[in-house]
C-alpha cells in the first residue's frame, strides 16, 4: 500500500477485528481501490458540470 497507510492502525481506529487470513486479501482489494481510484481521479471534468440526481446508464 501507499506509504503511511497502516492497514491494522486503520481497523484499531474503526473498531474492526481483522482476523490474520483476511489481512492479505484486505490489502489487495485495497491495491486494487486504489488503482481505480487514480483512474477515475484522472479524468478532468469542465467546471460547469452538474450531478445528475439520477443515474440512467
């Protein structure tokens, strides 16, 4: 993961008992957020676009 990002402080901070057998997969999906994340973020938009109140695809 990015540096500075502990994902056992993170499941202290939330209360959330992560067991051993799921650390691994917890971080991967996490890898895998944030790989999204980047491509989503790296789509500009005009700044005179407005949210749609409802999603028609």
């Amino acid at each position: 993961m990015e540096e500075g990002f502990d994902v056992d402080l993170m499941a202290l901070l939330m209360d959330l008992r992560l067991r051993d057998e799921y650390r691994d997969g917890v971080v991967a999906n996490f890898e895998r957020i944030k790989a999204t994340a980047r491509i989503v973020n790296s789509f500009e938009l005009p700044d005179d676009v407005e949210a749609a109140p409802i999603f028609e695809p």
